[in-house]
C-alpha cells in the first residue's frame, strides 16, 4: 500500500515538473528543483522513516537465526 501512494506523489510530481517546465512563465531549472524538492526528498525521506520497522524486524530475525545456528552447533 505504501508504495501505490508513492507511485502516485511521483506522478503528480512529474506532472507538476513537465507543467514547469513548458509553462511560459517556468525554466527546466524550476522543473528540476520542484522535482528534487516536492519528489525526491519528502519522499526518500518519507519511505526511509517508514521503513524503519521493517529493516529492525529483519534485524531481530537475522540475530535469532544466528543464535539458533550458533546454539546448534555448539
């Protein structure tokens, strides 16, 4: 679910860079630098902090199957 919602804000995104970009008023910098900072960033941003819980679960399962495979062996 987390991803269908960033696929969306990336598209919107794009949309709003190409609306920059070709806009009489707007530059391909402009379109640029809202990509970057309305896209990019919020977004890599937004994924690493929820994906915080995740890495810690493959974090915990990782230490218990070493200590199952160290118990085994010892």
């Amino acid at each position: 679910m987390m991803y269908i919602v960033a696929i969306a804000w990336m598209f919107v995104v794009t949309l709003m860079s190409v609306v920059e970009a070709v806009s009489t008023h707007g530059s391909i910098l402009g379109a640029i630098t809202t990509f970057i900072f309305y896209g990019i960033l919020p977004l890599g941003l937004l994924l690493y902090l929820l994906g915080t819980p995740l890495r810690r679960r493959h974090l915990k399962a990782k230490e218990a199957a070493e200590q199952e495979k160290d118990a085994g062996i010892g």
